[in-house]
C-alpha cells in the first residue's frame, strides 16, 4: 500500500498575518497556506481569493473589521482551485468575479478539483459541511476588466497561462500593488499539476514589467518592496524551470514517470526541500510536467481516483 501524501498529514495550524502593502491594500497570509487580498475603496471592499470554505473566509473577515467597516461588495478569484473558491458565499459580494477561462475549467473539472483536493489536503478544508456548493462567478471577462471602488481603479488581467489556463492578476494602480495568485509564490512550492510550464515564465515576464511596489503572492509571505518582489519573481521562475527541465528530459529519451519524479528530485530538493507545500506539489508537479513535454498540452483532469494511481506509480 502507498503512503499517504505529504499533505494528509500536515495538521498543523499555521499562523496568520495581516499586512498593509499599499495604502488600504491589505495581505492576508498564514505560512503557506492560500493567502487572499483586501483592496479598500472609498466605499466598499473587494476581496481576492475567498479561501476554501466559508469558516476559513470569516477568518479573512475578521481581519478585514479590524481595519474597516465597509461593506464588501466584490469577491475576485483568480483561477478555479478549491482552496481559492468554494468559501466566496461567506462575503455576501454583490459580484463574484472570474476571468472566462477559468470560469469554463469550474464546468469542465470543478467538482473533480473539489473531490481530489480534498483528499489530498484535508486540513485546507476546515469547515467544509458549510460550503454550498461550487462557485460560481456573476461577472466574467476575457483579456482585461476595470473596477472602479469609487475613485479607487483596479484593473483585472489575464496576463497570459501559468498556474492554469485561467489565471489573472489585480493591479491597483494608485499605489501600483499587484495581487498575483499563484503565478507568483514565495519561499512556498508552485503547484504546477494544472499549469503550462512552456508559457509560465513569459507570464512572469509580464507582471515584472508592471515594476510594482508590492505584490501579495498565492502562498507565502507579503512581498513589500521592489527588492522581494524581484526575488519572488525569479525563485518562482528558478523553481518552475528546475522542475519541467528534468522532466522533460526524462520524456525525450523515453523514460518513465517515475524516472522523471527521480530526476526533478535530484534537481529540486537541495534548492526547494524547505519550502512550504514541496512535498504536497512534487507529485502532482512532475506528472504535469511529464505530460507536457510528451505533448499533452491541455492538463489533464486531476480525480481522487487519479491522484491514487499517480502516488503509487511513484512508488515504485
């Protein structure tokens, strides 16, 4: 019998942070967890990533009473993961918004995602006989959406394919903060099982073009300051090509999955065994990036089933 994955044992409750990285802009973060955004207009709220049930998101508002008491009138989603999603009916939004892709990847495999993500990483899940059911967005758009918070601009982008095919990012541009998703990550594992590792670092490309001052990441902590934010921009970069190179390697000479899983470990684990969720991402990260470089271009849809399959085949 395979050993359970990596996330299924990982119960400890992390510690939450509440940072400021813009004037009203606001980091919710917890030592690699998913982390979600507040953005403070002149008259109401709007929060990115609702987290994965609606007790984890009242952890977010919480934090969000702490330093105001407008009302929250928009929730942003940055792609269709579990975690980021199914705890957006805690807020109570006007709107629910998503770029169209991601949008068709929530019909496509939103419940698949639901299923294997919960088996997989139980903890995340706290409170999950309180979610109503997937999330669906009220507004979707395609390459670019503005939302005016009063004076307050904040531009909506699908900067091009990365974590999935359906990731944005939020830029305010008053104070030129961006909020990424999981594009970008610091000192925590991408988790590349739905990405597109030919196109992630052009997309990376694309948000440091912007020279923003601040980013809030999908995982790890606020990145303050135009030195982190480089920083998280090329380790994330280091970490996705360290990742598919390997693999893709192991692909072109015909070698197995399990041939890959060995190579990407002998590339990753001395620059990336410290980083949160490592373990959890690795499986999942080299399948993907196997897939790819034997031409799968269109990831292939992760069930509770699969991940079993996958993790023994790992095995040995």
């Amino acid at each position: 019998m395979a050993k359970a994955f990596a996330s299924q044992g990982d119960m400890t409750e992390k510690k939450i942070t509440f940072d400021e990285i813009g004037r009203d802009l606001w980091a919710f973060t917890a030592e690699g967890d998913p982390n979600s955004g507040v953005i403070i207009g002149d008259e109401s709220v709007m929060i990115v990533e609702a987290q994965a049930t609606p007790r984890l998101a009242n952890k977010v508002i919480e934090k969000v009473r702490e330093v105001t008491d407008k009302p929250i009138s928009h929730v942003v989603l940055t792609h269709y993961h579990a975690v980021r999603v199914l705890g957006a009916s805690a807020y109570g939004a006007e709107q629910i918004i998503m770029g169209e892709a991601a949008r068709g990847m929530v019909m496509e495999r939103g419940q698949e995602d639901w299923d294997s993500e919960f088996q997989r990483f139980p903890r995340l899940f706290e409170g999950h006989e309180s979610i109503p059911g997937l999330t669906f967005p009220t507004t979707t758009f395609n390459d670019r959406m503005t939302v005016h918070l009063g004076n307050r601009r904040v531009d909506l982008m699908h900067l091009g394919r990365a974590h999935t095919a359906g990731d944005i990012v939020i830029h305010v541009p008053d104070e030129n903060v961006m909020f990424t998703g999981d594009i970008v990550e610091d000192h925590s594992a991408c988790y590349c099982g739905d990405g597109h590792f030919a196109d992630w670092g052009n997309t990376l490309d694309a948000i440091k073009a912007y020279d923003v001052n601040s980013i809030a990441p999908g995982r790890g902590g606020a990145l303050i300051g135009k030195e982190a934010v480089n920083r998280a921009i090329e380790s994330t970069r280091d970490f996705v090509e360290s990742t598919y190179a390997p693999a893709a390697r192991v692909a072109a000479q015909g070698g197995t999955l399990k041939q890959a899983w060995d190579a990407v470990r002998a590339e990753c684990d001395p620059k990336f065994a410290d980083y949160a969720i490592y373990e959890h991402c690795l499986p999942f990260n080299v399948a993907r990036a196997y897939d790819e470089a034997r031409g799968i271009t269109h990831p292939r849809i992760w069930t509770a089933e699969r991940d079993l399959e996958m993790w023994a085949a790992l095995q040995g």
